[in-house]
C-alpha cells in the first residue's frame, strides 16, 4: 500500500545514485542516461565543484526572505541578462516562472488575451495549464483561466487573423517538448515577432526545456535572431536543485513593483549558490561548441540508424534535444522498456516520439554506446514486429 497519490506512471526501478552520466538503482544495475531527468542535469551527476558550491553555501544560510538584500540573486540575474537589458525574478519552478510571465504580461499591457498553441507545455499550475493547448492536460479542471486562444504551432495566417489590439501576449514554446520536439520555423518566429510589435503584443517565449544550453546555444532564441520581450526558465538551472527564473526587459520592471507577486522560496540562497556557478560553467564559448560538436555526432548516428530502419520516420530537433518519430504508436513504449532493459534511459514525447535529452556533458563515447543500444532495440524490434515498409 502506497501512502503517495496515484497521479505518476511510477517504474519499479528506483535510481539512488548517479555519476557523471550513469546512473544505478536499487539493484546495482547502471544505466546510461539520455533524459537527464527530463532535460535537468544538464552537468551530469555527483558533480565535485556542485557539490562543494552546494556544501559551502549550507554551511552559511539555506534561506533568507526576500524581505532583505540578496546579492547571490543578482549575480545570477547579471548572468541570465547575457549582455542585454533583462532583469530577473527567482522562483522555484518551470511552471512558476511561466505563472510569473503570464501575470507580468496581462498587468503590463492592461489586457488579457493571449496567444499559445497546440500542443504545447507551459506547466500543470492553473495559468500555465490554461497556457498549455493539450486537451488531455485540460480534463476535469475545467473552468480554465479564460482568455487563452490556441492556435496550429509553425501557421502564420492563424496568428495574423487572431492577433489584435487586445492581444497582450503571445507565448510559445521554440521547441515543443512535450508536445513531440517539434521546432519552430526560423521565418514564423520573426513573423509572429514582428507581428507581436505591430498590435503592441508582448513576445513570451518558454525556454524551460531549451534554455541553458540544451540547443546548442545558451538561449534557444539566439539561434532566431530575435530578442523576446519575456522569457521563462527552469530545469537546467539548477542541475537538480529546485529554481526557476522569469526574465523581463527592463521596460517592463515597474510593472513588477512591491506586492505585485512573489515567492517565499523563490531565489533562495542554496538554489541561487549553484545556479550562479551552472550558468558560468556552461555559458562559455568552448563547453557550448563541444556541445554542438557532439550533437552533430548524435544526430549523425541517428540519421544513420534511420536509413536502415523502417521503425524511424523522421529525426528532429536542436542542439542535445533530439526526437526520433516512430512509425508506430504503439511500439514506443515497448522501444523505451527495451533500451530500459539495454540499459539505456530514453524519454518520450507526444504519441510516437523517442525524445533523448542526454547531459551536456556526455563523452563521444557514450553517444557512440547510446547509438550501439538504440540501433540494436529497433532492430530486435522490427525482425519480431515485421515491418515491411519504412512508415507502414
């Protein structure tokens, strides 16, 4: 009997300790991970100079209020900014932030309506679930938050028809995660940009998934030439620790003024002690290059294993953010028990989709072994499932 509600899919293994980017449960066995516990430890595991971070700030304060003074937040807010005008609030979450983004957007431009789009994920909190366009994730918490309109992700005449001097947002993902990594179209971001500045719109972008170097670049939106007038993140950040950060230009900062929102927890001392040092290490030219490099070898890999397979219709994504379509919905959650079995620790997205989400900080050498598992569980599953064409 379980004194837990029932609301995760649980699996029986239970991780108790990681290193680097291997993981072992209660068995002993070890596990090469390619989710990072859904796109969060970005830097792997048992990491010594986080660990020491994360050890020394303990020894002095684990909290303070944000009644005072807390200069660990603004170092990490001086971090986030990356050279330009943003300023930062501290929370405890992807979800949060994204809470945060949406009350800040509706308070600044005296208007409610906002823009998401199917299939997207913005959290399970009541403005970033009313956020998300996911029907599945709607069920049984109906009324929403009103005003959100839900519009076809990478379409233009959709935006161009609903978008309007009432509109104050439009918020999105540059990849849809959850949604089935689905990249956003370089020319439709600077459209719906542009867009967003002709009807006096504010510009939300979600980087809690791809943000903190997952893409390749610190920001997702440094690859889009454009600059968003807010944006959320989370996961990364902390490699582990609980944070979440909004960040807003500073335009936009008297609307924030005392009282209009905040945290109890929200850029506490221990969250902000290893935050400050997880943006220095992986905001550095070299770590983010050698992070494309190996992105180029993963995806390399897979294209290779897709031509010989019919299980794999298609291969997308940015960066160590990767998703493998599969031509068979009800094959994927045999792929992820099989790598499981393997020894590899995979993700989905969506209904057919293989996400991977290695660490940053995985070897070549563990890319070429991911490759060698997934090559052979596809394999092992297409002789007993019987494809007989690519896509059928």
């Amino acid at each position: 009997m379980s004194y837990l509600f029932p609301n995760y899919q649980r699996k029986k293994l239970e991780l108790i300790k990681g290193s680097k980017n291997t993981l072992i449960d209660q068995t002993g066995k070890r596990y090469l991970d390619f989710t990072s516990g859904i796109g969060v430890m970005n830097l792997g595991y048992n990491d010594p100079e986080l660990n020491q971070v994360l050890l020394e700030q303990s020894s002095l304060l684990w909290h303070t209020p944000n009644l005072y003074e807390n200069d660990l937040q603004e170092q990490v807010a001086e971090k986030l900014a990356n050279g330009k005008d943003y300023v930062s609030y501290f929370c405890n979450s992807g979800a949060e932030a994204n809470e945060a983004a949406i009350k800040l957007a509706r308070k600044a431009t005296g208007k409610s309506k906002i823009i998401t789009f199917t299939n997207s994920f913005h959290g399970r909190t009541y403005g970033a679930m009313s956020a998300t366009g996911q029907d599945s994730i709607h069920a049984g918490f109906e009324p929403l938050v009103p005003d959100f309109i839900y519009l076809p992700f990478n379409e233009l005449e959709p935006v161009k028809m609903e978008i309007d001097q009432q509109t104050a947002a439009v918020m999105l993902e540059l990849i849809q995660g959850e949604g089935g990594v689905l990249p956003a179209d370089v020319s439709w971001i600077q459209a719906v940009q542009s867009l967003c500045k002709e009807h006096g719109a504010l510009l939300i972008i979600d980087e809690i998934q791809t943000g903190i170097g997952r893409t390749g670049t610190f920001y997702a939106y440094e690859q889009y030439q454009i600059e968003p007038d807010i944006f959320t993140l989370a996961k990364g950040l902390g490699n582990g620790i609980p944070v979440g950060a909004m960040l807003g230009k500073r335009s936009l900062a008297n609307f924030f003024g005392p009282g209009s929102h905040g945290s109890t927890f929200g850029g506490n001392k221990l969250a902000m002690s290893v935050a400050c040092k997880v943006v220095e290490r992986i905001n550095q030219p070299a770590f983010l290059q050698d992070a494309q490099k190996k992105s180029g070898q993963l995806f390399s890999g897979l294209n290779q294993i897709a031509e010989k397979s019919k299980m794999i219709t298609g291969i997308r994504g940015k960066g160590l953010m990767i998703g493998i379509e599969l031509a068979d919905q009800h094959t994927l959650s045999v792929v992820l028990e099989q790598l499981e079995v393997e020894g590899l620790l995979a993700l989905k997205a969506g209904q057919t989709v293989l996400r991977l989400l290695p660490p940053l900080t995985i070897t070549e050498k563990e890319i070429d072994q991911g490759l060698v598992i997934i090559e052979k569980v596809l394999n092992n599953l297409e002789s007993q499932i019987g494809f007989s064409e690519k896509g059928e």
